[in-house]
C-alpha cells in the first residue's frame, strides 16, 4: 500500500471540519499500518526528545536501566564522573547486546559473544586481538551515543539523532517546561523508585495517548477518580511540546491533589506530595505496546498515604487498558475510519492528534522531495569507511527491493 494511503485523509479533514464545532479524528489506518509506524519511527521516534526517567533511579556510577521504544534498544547509565549518559545496545563489532539484563549494576559493559568491553562512558575498552591490526582506531568504536537532558526538575530526556547536535533542541519543544510553578512546590530529591511495572497491550500507543489526555470517559469507567478530582472541573493548558492537566480536587483531598503533565510523544508525569509516576506509552509495532511505569515515594510520606495514591492508579490504568484493547480491536476490523470529537472534553487528543499530524506530515514530504527514507537515528560511517556503492546499491541505497516499491513517491 503505498504512503499516499494514509496521506489522503490530510486535505480531507481539514475540509471536513470547516464551520463545525466538532472535529474530524484521525483516521483508523494511521492507527493500524506498518508503514505509517515507520514513518513514525523517523519522524518521530528517531528526532524528537523524549523523557524516559528521573535522575534519582541513577544513585552511584555503573547504575543503568535498558529501555525498549519503538524497535530501539537502549541504555542509561551513569559513569565513574557521576554522568548519566545513554547509548544504543548494540555492540560496534557485529551488532550483538551488549547489555542483557533490565536494570542493575554495572563496573563494565562487556559483550559476550567476541568479548568486546566498553567503559561506563561508553568508550571501547577491549576489542581482543584488534590490537594487532593497523588502521584500527579503538576511539572510533565506541557504544554509539544517545544525546541526554537532565531538566531542572531532575527528569531525564533522550534524543535519539545520530547527528553531533540533534535536528530539534530540547528547548525548541520543552523550553519552560521544568518552570511550572504548580511543580516547584516539589522537592524531587525527597522521591525514591519505589517499584515499577508494566502492561502489555494489543494497541497502537497513541490510542494510549488519546485516552490519557482526555476525561470523557471517567465518569463511565472510573469510579475512584470522582472521589479524588473533580472532573467536571478538568481543564487541559495546550504548550508547544506538552499538556498541563489540572483537576480541581475536593477540599478534603486539596493537600493531595496530583499534577499531570502530558510531553510528547508518549509521556506522562503525575505528581502529589506523597507519589510520583513516570508512564510511558512505548510502541513495539503498529498494534502493540508496553505501557511502562515507575513510581516513585516520597521518603517523608507515610506507607500509607503512598499507596492510598499509588493504588488507586493501578486500579485506573487496568481499566484504561481494557478500554484501549477493546477500541483496537474495532480499529483492525476495517470498518470505522474516523469519529468525531469534543472540542472541550476532548482538547488534549486533539492536541495530540493535530501533533502527530503536523510532525509526520512534514517528514514526509522531505523525503518525498529527497527521493529517499530520512532515518535521523541510524549511525553513519566515517568517509573513509563508506560501505561499498555495489553494496548499497542491492539495497537501493537504505530501502530493500520490497520497501522501494511501497515507498515509490
């Protein structure tokens, strides 16, 4: 199918949605197609900024976590300086994990299957016998480097461009975002990983996204949530690269009221005085993903006043994913293409959505001018080390036989 297929709907919204109060959703195949996800995985997952974690899970150097998003593997560490720094988890020799384990502890990086080693900062440490062999440059072969940000709040941020400086600055997206004044009233060194778990689903992640950002359906399906916000009250605050969530609590839980935050692509913070969570929307195909959580405690609260909060959002996330698995389940069948949504009630998804569609469709007319697949995240060689043009020509330069009739703009 070729990507004018999902690119048809572009003009056809906008033209639908002239003089109504109600706007037109994005189409079901943007929901469903493999060539869509990875159209999203260059445009979006291989350039943008993306928080993934809190510096408090980094406590002493060697500590490290493997994250998986969108078909890339990669992993957090901090080295013997103190630094937390990422890197992809594929070993420079022949492609390999280098890093087996979830999380844990690390004094090296070392690949098992040539026995390739590699320091905390990434730097190639042992390549064995290569030392007898001429032309080879041991600081050329280190882990490939994933760019970090740390913000002001302590949240961790990775951008996966292979490039020296990345497309899109962290500020060009999230400046002001680690400024929230309804945030400084939290002391993020007073919170400790607590536990984290996950929920796999048979859903495309911005389902996951749709459903976060909107609470039309809470009153319906959650029943904790009345006795702890107000959800009348729910309002979203729209910025450049995030969502503000404010829900006015009852005055009975105002000392306890939770402030989310959306950031785009596919986090969410919510943060009390006793809990905070890090949950993730992490895509592994067009119809799968992990719904990834870290919560953290509050070293000064109560067991519990943390779990009060702790579980009612467990309880909450195991019925937003009954209701992403059933929507997808529809989405697959070919018969729904688009709804219609709420321009107050459901403000943030099409924020979101209006994203996505801005973000990809801009990526894909470049590569329609270029002729070519634009992939930010894939390393290249030095100039002197170019892979044979015979080479790359069986593959048309990136996209394989198949993948060239497909993309044939």
């Amino acid at each position: 199918m070729p990507p004018t297929s999902f690119l048809t709907f572009l003009g056809k919204t906008t033209e639908e949605n002239k003089g109504k109060d109600t706007i037109r959703a994005l189409p079901a195949q943007w929901y469903t197609s493999r060539e869509f996800y990875e159209l999203e995985r260059r445009s979006i997952f291989g350039r943008k900024w993306q928080l993934i974690s809190h510096r408090s899970r980094y406590q002493v150097p060697g500590d490290f976590v493997r994250y998986h998003l969108a078909g890339y593997d990669f992993v957090i560490i901090m080295d013997r300086e103190r630094r937390i720094g990422a890197f992809h988890n594929i070993c420079r020799h022949r492609a390999y994990t280098v890093v087996e384990q979830e999380a844990g502890k690390k004094s090296i990086l070392a690949c098992r299957y040539h026995g390739w080693s590699y320091g905390l900062n990434g730097k190639l440490a042992k390549a064995p016998d290569y030392q007898k062999l001429s032309g080879f440059e041991k600081e050329q072969n280190g882990l490939f480097r994933i760019h970090t940000h740390i913000d002001k709040f302590g949240f961790v941020w990775v951008n996966l461009d292979a490039a020296a400086q990345p497309e899109i600055s962290w500020e060009a997206d999230f400046a002001g975002v680690d400024e929230q004044e309804r945030l400084k009233v939290f002391n993020f060194d007073d919170y400790e990983l607590d536990h984290t778990w996950e929920q796999k689903l048979p859903a495309n992640w911005k389902i996951l996204a749709d459903n976060f950002n909107e609470c039309y359906h809470c009153k319906t399906t959650h029943p904790d949530i009345p006795t702890f916000l107000s959800i009348d009250a729910h309002d979203v605050e729209l910025k450049d690269g995030h969502m503000q969530h404010d829900h006015a609590a009852p005055p009975e839980f105002k000392k306890d009221c939770v402030n989310s935050t959306y950031y785009f692509p596919g986090t969410s913070t919510s943060i009390s005085p006793h809990f905070m969570m890090i949950q993730k929307f992490l895509p592994e195909g067009p119809v799968d993903s992990t719904m990834h959580y870290e919560v953290y405690k509050n070293k000064h609260s109560s067991d519990e006043d943390f779990r009060f909060i702790a579980d009612m959002y467990r309880r909450v996330m195991g019925e937003d994913k009954v209701l992403c698995e059933g929507q997808m389940g529809n989405l697959k069948t070919g018969v729904f293409t688009s709804g219609e949504l709420h321009p107050q009630w459901e403000r943030g998804p099409l924020f979101f959505q209006h994203t996505i569609r801005k973000v990809v469709t801009e990526h894909f007319r470049r590569e329609k001018e270029l002729g070519h697949e634009i992939c930010p995240a894939k390393q290249d060689l030095p100039e002197n080390e170019k892979i044979g043009e015979e080479d790359l020509e069986m593959c048309g330069g990136g996209s394989c036989p198949v993948e060239r009739e497909a993309l044939a703009w």
